[in-house]
C-alpha cells in the first residue's frame, strides 16, 4: 500500500483536459510545498514534471500544471495529446521521519 | 549532460546481498545527492535513500537495518548494498540525482539511470 494515494486511471479525449489528484495527510503533502509529479512510459525510467507542486523544469511542457491544497496535490494535463499517454505518479516530502513518499501511481490513457 | 548508468548481478539469491553500482557521466558526485529508487509491479516506487559526497546520507526507515549506501568520488560512482534480500525485493532498481536547491532533498530527481532489473530466487 502506498503512502500517497492516487486514482489508478483516468482518461479523456485528445485536446481535452485532465487532472490527477494526490492525496496525502498532515505529515506530507499536509506541511510541505514539496511535492513532484513525474511521468513515465513503459520500459523507460520516469521523468520529472513537476517539483514543488507547481514549479515545471526547462523544457516541460507549458500544458502540464500542478497546484496543491491542503493534503492534496494536483496534476492538470490540458490539451491532452496521444503522447501524454503515460504513467503519472506523485513525490512527497515527508519530514526527517519518513522522509520522501510515492504515490501508486495513475495510468493516463487518451481516449 | 550528466548521465546515470546502473550495473549490477540481475540474479540474487534469497538471504544474500544485493549490490549495485550506479556510473556517473558528464558531472561529478562531489555536488547534488544521489540516490537508489526501485520499482515494483505492486507497490509501485520506492525511495530507497541517498548520499550526499559532502556528507550526509538518508535511508528508507522501511529498509534502514538493511541498507548501505556508499559513494567512490575517485572514480565518480556510488553504490547500493540491501542485505539479506527476499523476493519482496525483486524489482527494477534505478539510481536518481536530485540536485542541490535551497531546499533539497526532497524529491525532485531531475536525472535518473534506465534502471536495472533484479530478480530474488534460488
């Protein structure tokens, strides 16, 4: 069982818009701005989009947006294209306890 | 650019030690933290932990009575040690930098390995 919890799919339409929650508690998402989102194709190794929560890395695409409110974090894709079709999992920082935490991870498919 | 590159036996038998390598390129391990994430069908991704050459590491409370981590400056690489593995450990293990920021670490891993496949069995 994973410590942030994602939905396990979500789906819609090519030109569409999406968006994946992460949910987490008073501990991790709950304190710290530090949440990144990263997305990943089968076989490869994931890839960062998204770090503390809203911030995108040079040359990530503008339709990939992240906010967080309270214990849950977002991932909005916009203009979804056959190319966004991936799996996106969500990066926590949770204290010197715990550390830093994963969601399960959400299969994106573009319908 | 810095490139990651893991090695490492694919096969481990149950109760012995895992060890992995991860080769740097293209920048030296003297900066940012370096860390070991693995990657299972079900439990998804895991942080493993990290070191930081200047001198400091952090592990997975989960796993910290069996991990080692371990960095050789002189020849740019460090290094995973997971003792006394069971078949819960087979999984993908990718090694990851996450670079230095005022506020790191905390999760933002901006370079990984393609990652390596380890399976436990006799």
């Amino acid at each position: 069982q994973s410590a942030l919890t994602q939905p396990a799919s979500v789906s819609g339409s090519p030109g569409q818009s999406i968006t994946i929650s992460c949910t987490g508690t008073s501990s991790d998402i709950g304190t710290w701005k530090f949440v990144s989102w990263y997305q990943q194709y089968p076989g490869k190794a994931p890839k960062l989009i998204i770090y503390e929560a809203t911030k995108r890395p040079s040359g990530v695409s503008g339709r990939f947006s992240g906010s967080r409110s309270g214990g849950t974090a977002s991932l909005t894709v916009s203009g979804l294209q056959p190319g966004d079709e991936a799996d996106y999992y969500c990066c926590s920082y949770a204290g010197s306890a715990a550390f830093i935490l994963f969601g399960g991870g959400t299969r994106l498919t573009v319908l | 650019q810095v490139q990651l590159q893991e090695s490492g036996p694919g096969l481990v038998k149950p109760s012995e030690t895992l060890s992995l390598t991860c080769s740097v390129s293209g920048g030296s391990i003297s900066r940012h933290y370096w860390n070991w994430i693995r990657q299972t069908p079900g439990k998804g991704l895991e942080w493993i932990g990290y070191i930081y050459t200047q001198g400091s590491s952090k592990y997975n409370p989960s796993l910290k009575s069996r991990v080692a981590i371990s960095a050789d400056t002189s020849k740019n690489h460090f290094s995973l040690k997971l003792l006394s593995v069971t078949a819960a450990d087979t999984a993908i293990y990718f090694c990851a930098r996450e670079p230095e920021m005022v506020a790191s670490p905390y999760g933002a891993f901006d370079t990984w390995g393609h990652g390596t496949m380890v399976t436990v069995s006799s």
